[in-house]
C-alpha cells in the first residue's frame, strides 16, 4: 500500500475502534464486520463489496504490529505534511512516497498493496492475508475472471474443464441388444468412435470422456442420445423381449413344438402346450437382453392364425370337426357375464 493511501484512509474508524483497541479488540470487530459485509451474504450489493475491501484492507494493516506502528507514525506526521514530487532535498523523481519510504522500510523495502477483487482485473497472493481472514474464508488467493459469489471461500479459482457437447445418434435394434460402434463425423472431417454396451436404452445417454470443449483443466466430455431404431417383429419390455408367433390352430389345439427366432440369429425351439389360446405368452428364460446386471426373457406370444382360404377338402375336414364339437360353445356364460 501507498504511504499515500495511509494518510488518506483512518482504518480506526472502518473497523470502528479507538486508537488505544488491543489487538483483541481490533480481530473481534474484523470478525464481526467482515461476516455482515461479506460479499456471499450481500450478492449483487456493490457497496457492501467495496466495505468489505476496505475492512479487510485495514485489518490486514491494524492486526500487524508493525504496519501498524507504521500506520500510527505516517498518519501523525502527514496530518500537518504536504510533499510533492522534486521538493527540497528529494532527487528528480522525489516525492511522498520516497521520503517515507526511507524513513520506514528497511531491508527489502516492503511494501503493501490495496486489495483488489477479480471483477477488477487484478489478485493477490494468500500470503497477504491475513491469518483471521483465512480462517474465516478458507485462505488462498483471489484469481481473476469471477465475480465474489464464483468462489468457494476465498481459495484460488479452479482451472475449469471445458464444457460438454451434445449429439444424437440412431442405431438398429440388434446394435442396441449387442452392443455395437458407431463413427461420428466432426466439421473437420475427424471421426469420433463411440462404443455403445449392449442393452443400451432408446433415449439413452453415452458419455464419451474428452471429446467435448476443450478447458484450461482439459476438455469437456461429448454426451451421445441414442434413438433406437424399431424392429418389425422384436419389441423391448425392460430386459426382456416379446414377440408375437402365429401357430395353426391344429397346433395349439393338439400342441406342437415350434422353432421361434431370437435377437442373437438364432433358432430356439419353444413348446407349445395343447389347448394354448391365442394371446397367451410362454416364457423363455435368458434369450432376452444381456446386460452387466441381468439378463431378459424371450417372451412368446402365441396368435392362432386363422386360414383366410380353405380348399374344398378342408372345407369338408372343418364341417366335420364342428360338428363332432358341437356341444362345445365358448360363448356359454357369456351373456351372464355381461351382467351389469
């Protein structure tokens, strides 16, 4: 800090306390100051950030026995002094601050600068805190770039990641079942290999690490949707997989093994108990979706298909079995039923 600013600035009355207050008396009233100004108690008030400045400021001058002394000396002295550059017994370039820069600094000449925050430009070093500061706010030094309420206590600023990108992506039903990759294309020309795991979800996302907007910290991570494209025959419930599968209605009436598709290529031969109705669902266990955690269930729905032309031998074939079942009628209790 300027001895200038020194003679200008009565840190007695900032903190308010007398002349004579302990050091007791001047961290207690810092304390209790920089709690009420502090610029995350206060977000958006820039007079109360410019109190907090000045109260840190001459905290950071009052709690040093030495600044203070200083402090004490330069303010008695310049209250009846006038200096200005080139006066009497100062070199060319003379002036305040060389008078009372060599009457007080000693050694390295040690001098002092005013707190500045980040929304200024400038930053200062954790060093030049002072040690009841720290230990309110968590220590460290300012960086530029932010505003008060960007800061986590008063530690450094992070380098920040860059940021994330997004994109979306289509891929079949198989990919989705066994895992596929798949190449996106930038503006540059450059490709960017995404591996999907098997079981991916329709609307689900994949992240892949680094390949987002780059950052001082490195860069951000792409976020890939994915759209799972239907199947015509293969639907999804969870991990399990249904499908539909016309059977002749001899072969749900007397029974009948069937060979059923899987999402794999492969065949699996499913049984088809006698008397099944159309609409049930049999159940094969792990031909489903294989994930980490769990695998599905093949789920067959079975539809008697009903023949749309019947040959005059079938006709015949028909009109008999109707009428060796005709004490048979599945409507029986229906009209009951549908009592209200």
């Amino acid at each position: 800090m300027a001895s200038q600013d020194w003679i200008e600035k009565d840190f007695y009355q900032v903190l308010g306390v007398s002349k004579d207050a302990t050091e007791a008396d001047i961290k207690k009233a810092y304390r209790k100051l920089a709690r009420k100004y502090h610029p995350d108690q206060n977000p958006g008030d820039a007079a109360a950030e410019e109190k907090f400045k000045d109260i840190a400021e001459a905290n950071s001058v009052l709690s040093d026995p030495e600044e203070r002394r200083q402090y004490d000396a330069i303010r008695a002295m310049g209250s009846g002094a006038r200096f200005s550059a080139g006066g009497a017994g100062a070199g060319a370039g003379g002036g305040f601050e060389d008078v009372f820069g060599g009457l007080f600094n000693t050694g390295g000449g040690r001098t002092r600068t005013r707190y500045t925050t980040p929304g200024g430009g400038g930053g200062f070093d954790a060093s030049d805190l002072p040690p009841e500061f720290r230990d309110l706010f968590g220590g460290g030094s300012f960086g530029g770039g932010g505003g008060f309420g960007g800061y986590g206590g008063y530690g450094q600023q992070t380098p920040q990641k860059g940021g994330d990108r997004q994109a979306t992506t289509a891929i079949s039903f198989a990919g989705s079942v066994r895992g596929t990759t798949i190449g996106l294309r930038e503006g540059d020309g450059d490709v960017i290999e995404v591996r999907v795991p098997a079981g991916v979800r329709d609307g689900q996302k994949i992240r892949v690490r680094g390949k987002g907007h780059p950052g001082a910290a490195g860069a951000g991570d792409l976020i890939v949707t994915v759209q799972v494209k239907p199947h015509p025959l293969f639907t999804r419930d969870g991990d399990d997989i249904r499908i539909t599968v016309p059977v002749t209605f001899p072969e749900a009436a007397l029974g009948a093994t069937v060979s059923v598709p899987t999402t794999d290529g492969e065949s699996v031969n499913v049984k088809v108990p006698a008397g099944t109705p159309s609409g049930r669902t049999l159940r094969v266990k792990g031909r489903g979706v294989a994930t980490k955690k769990h695998t599905g269930d093949l789920l067959v729905k079975v539809e008697v298909a009903v023949p749309q032309k019947l040959s005059g031998a079938a006709q015949d074939a028909v009109r008999a079995f109707a009428e060796a079942t005709d004490d048979a009628d599945p409507r029986r209790d229906l009209a009951a039923r549908a009592r209200l």
